[in-house]
C-alpha cells in the first residue's frame, strides 16, 4: 500500500509543478493590458492595363504611367 500512496504522491506534485508553470505564462493583475487590435491595412488595388491612368493624363495607364 506505501507504494501507491507514494506514486499519487508524485502525481500530485508533478501536476502542481505544471499548473504553477502554467501559470506563471498567464498575465497577471499588475501587468499592462494587451494593446488594442490593430486594424488592417487596405492597399488601393493596381489600375489594370486599360484603365484611364490615374495621374490625369487622360492616356491608358499602359501608354502613361506604366511603362
């Protein structure tokens, strides 16, 4: 019987060693809290080949601006 009780013994404190481990990755009360979200960035898209070039030139954007 002093086998068992030594083996739920070690059970016992190896699962609290990795309960305090666990815990110590958590953030705590005195900590700063997480920055807000960030919002994402929103990239104009491209004018294609045949669109109006978007200098004002008039011209397709191929003949002007992308060259």
């Amino acid at each position: 019987m002093g086998k068992s009780r030594d083996a739920n013994d070690e059970r016992y404190r190896e699962r609290e060693r990795r309960d305090k481990d666990y815990r110590k990755q958590l953030p705590g009360e005195d900590e700063d809290p997480l920055p807000p979200p960030v919002e994402p960035i929103h990239v104009e898209e491209k004018p294609k080949r045949n669109d109006p070039c978007p200098c004002g030139s008039g011209k397709k954007y191929k003949l002007c601006c992308g060259k």
